[in-house]
C-alpha cells in the first residue's frame, strides 16, 4: 500500500522511544537495531505497542514487533498498519 504521508511517522516513533521509553533518540538512527542499539527489552516493546497504537493508531501484533530487528523495520510494519484514512490524507 502506498502511504501519501510516511514522514508523519518517524517523528512520532522517535517521541515514543524518548518520552515512553527513555531512550536517548541523539544516538538512534533508522538502521538502529532496537535490542542490540537501542536497548529495548519485552516491556519496553510492550510499551511501545501501547504507545504506538494510542499516537499513531497501528495496532500491531507481537509477531509484527518481532519481526523488526531495526527502527526502519518497526517504521515500515507501523505504516503498513496504518488506519486507510490516516495512510491516504
């Protein structure tokens, strides 16, 4: 599905990872791996899903987060799940 507006979505991802999680955005890049780089362990992915479906509407699976080694995998399965009126304005 082609999104109109995916660069809405990377901003709100970094506010997650620094005001739900704690983390020090400076040092997080795209290519960031979320457990190796960015030090997420299970709560902080069960708080992200939580975060990321109040923000950003995408209500993702466990099996979707698992899926994302780095923060543009979870960018990329966030778009996917994108509400349809979200992803097309």
């Amino acid at each position: 599905m082609e999104m109109s507006h995916p660069e809405a979505v990377k901003p709100e991802l970094l506010a997650i990872l620094r005001d739900d999680l704690n983390i020090d955005i400076s040092r997080v890049s795209r290519d960031s791996r979320l457990v190796d780089d960015v030090g997420m362990d299970s709560v902080a992915f069960a708080v992200g899903m939580v975060a990321i479906e109040d923000r950003l509407g995408a209500a993702l699976s466990e099996e979707d987060l698992l899926s994302c080694e780095t923060l543009g995998d979870l960018e990329t399965a966030v778009l996917a799940k994108l509400p349809v009126d979200q992803a097309n304005s």
